[in-house]
C-alpha cells in the first residue's frame, strides 16, 4: 500500500505551529513553556472531544482539560498505570489523617531515628505564591513542606510553629513526576524527582516531635493544621517505608517501572501502599497496615478519574 502522503502527492505534512509559524507536525513548539505561551494568550485552543497533542523540544505532549495544563505522553502513562482514581486536594482544609501507629518512625528528624521514606506519583502540583509553606507529609508536630520562590520550590522541614529548615530543589514538580521523600536515619532528610535527588537537608540539630500535638504519631497528607498552608495538589500511588528507606535498586525500580505494586520487587519492603481507588471517604492500605480518613471532603470532589486525554 503506498504511504498516505505519497498518495496524497505531499512529501511533508506542514501545519501551523505559534502565530504565523509553519512545522511538520499538528502544532510545533521550541519548549513547553512557548507552548503554554501560546495556551495562554489564546494562539492555542484546545478542543473538546480530540486528542490535542502538541511536539516540544522534550517530546510529545497532550492536553488534559481534567488537569488544565499539558501533560506528556509518558507522564500520563505514568498516572495512570498502578490506580483507576487519584486523590485531589484544593488547598482550602481537606486533608488525609492515617490511624495513629504506635512508634512510628516516617517524619522523624531526630539523628537517631530509624530511616523511613514516603514515596508517590504527581497528578497536579499548584503554582502556588511566592513564599507560601505547603504542607505534604506530617506526623505530630514533624512537617515537610513545599515553598515556591519564583520558577523553583524549596523542600522545607520543621518539628514547630516556623518555617525550619530547607533547600531549594531547583525545579517545580509537575503531573507525571515520581517523588521520593525520605529520613536516612543519619540526619537527613532527601528529596528525590524522577530518579535525580533534587535536595539533601540536615536535620541532625531538629527535635523528634512526632509524638506531639493534635495528630501525634499520625501520617497525615496535605495538613495545614500545624504551621504552614492546606496542600493544593494532587497524587497516587502513596507508598510507605517506615523504618527504611529506599535503596539504590529500590529507587531505580520505582522511577522506572510502572507496574502494578504488587507486581514490583520492593512492594515487599514497603511497610503499605496506598492506591487512592476509593468510593467513600475512607482510605486502605493494600497491605492494610495504614487506614485513613478524608477530613473536610467527599469521594465526589477528592477522588477523582485518572485522566485519560
């Protein structure tokens, strides 16, 4: 059969890409960043009921009116490999608390503590203001939070009422991204995108105080309770290392598989993994080690369908 184009009597398919720009493919950008250009001062319109893909210099990207941004080929697979819904926090008060675990060790700052790590998969992560706390992870009054400070985000930590201690991770996750954040056990505390540690920060001179306050020795998702701001972002995926860490095989595998947990060899040291297919507003671990609630949200609003375009 002869080629489409051949038939057609065209050796190259040419398409507008910005403005009065001609490319070789349906919309052609130099970097994403001219492509959300061009979203925003309207060059570019998505259309309802088509895949609107766009070619950058990084690869091929789809817009998702579920997420309002576009998000690349390889990040949807991504998002949508391991779980059917993700959960979707807007930043006002919802928040996840996880039954209390006696001793648990995730979000422990002390040098002594034992390691532990918190992993999960990016579906949203707000462009939120300059110099705003947003909490990810707490246990008591342990924190570890999000700070932008113009194109980047600084991971913070603090075991009170301030802003403690931090490093700026030099980017700004985005929906597709593979996070890990983990306790060594010797004193620090490590932020790790996409197999590259982004951040390492001693926290050797910090109290252990997961034992304190309103949600002592609870894990807890996007809290604003304590110090700092309510999370607006989203994720899947959640796993829980408590009293280690992930090794360099473990981090390899997790940031370059996207199999079902159970069907990955570190899912047997995972202390639980937390996939968010939920109906109602309580959330189960796989392996049942962790059991939450959904503060100040429904199943309609917080958990939400993978998108697929």
């Amino acid at each position: 059969m002869a080629h489409i184009l051949e038939t057609l009597g065209v050796s190259k398919l040419r398409l507008r890409g910005r403005n009065n720009q001609y490319n070789g493919f349906d919309r052609m950008f130099a970097s994403i960043e001219e492509a959300n250009l061009s979203l925003g001062d309207g060059d570019y319109t998505p259309e309802a009921g088509r895949l609107n893909a766009v070619l950058v210099d990084s690869g091929i990207f789809f817009y998702s009116f579920d997420l309002g941004q576009f998000v690349s080929a390889g990040s949807l697979e991504s998002i949508a490999a391991q779980a059917d819904t993700y959960l979707n926090l807007d930043g006002s008060n919802d928040h996840v608390v996880f039954d209390a675990i006696a001793g648990s060790n995730v979000c422990r700052f002390d040098a002594a503590a034992d390691p532990w790590a918190v992993a999960f998969t990016v579906v949203r992560m707000t462009t939120i203001v300059d110099s705003a706390y947003m909490n990810i992870i707490s246990n008591g009054d342990n924190k570890v939070f999000l700070c932008r400070g113009g194109g980047n985000m600084g991971i913070y930590y603090s075991e009170n009422a301030n802003q403690g201690s931090g490093s700026n991770t030099w980017m700004a996750p985005a929906a597709g991204d593979k996070i890990v954040i983990q306790g060594t056990g010797t004193g620090y505390v490590q932020y790790w995108v996409n197999g590259v540690m982004r951040a390492q920060t001693n926290t050797s001179a910090k109290t252990d105080q997961t034992g304190a306050g309103t949600y002592a020795n609870q894990l807890t998702i996007g809290n604003g309770n304590h110090f700092g701001d309510f999370g607006d972002f989203a994720l899947d995926n959640l796993w829980i290392f408590d009293g280690s860490l992930l090794g360099t095989t473990q981090l390899a595998e997790f940031f370059g598989s996207a199999e079902e947990p159970v069907n990955m060899a570190l899912y047997a040291d995972a202390t639980d993994v937390i996939r968010m297919d939920e109906s109602d507003t309580t959330i189960t671990g796989e392996k049942s080690v962790y059991e939450g609630d959904l503060i100040n949200g429904t199943a309609a609003l917080n958990f939400l369908p993978v998108p697929s375009e």
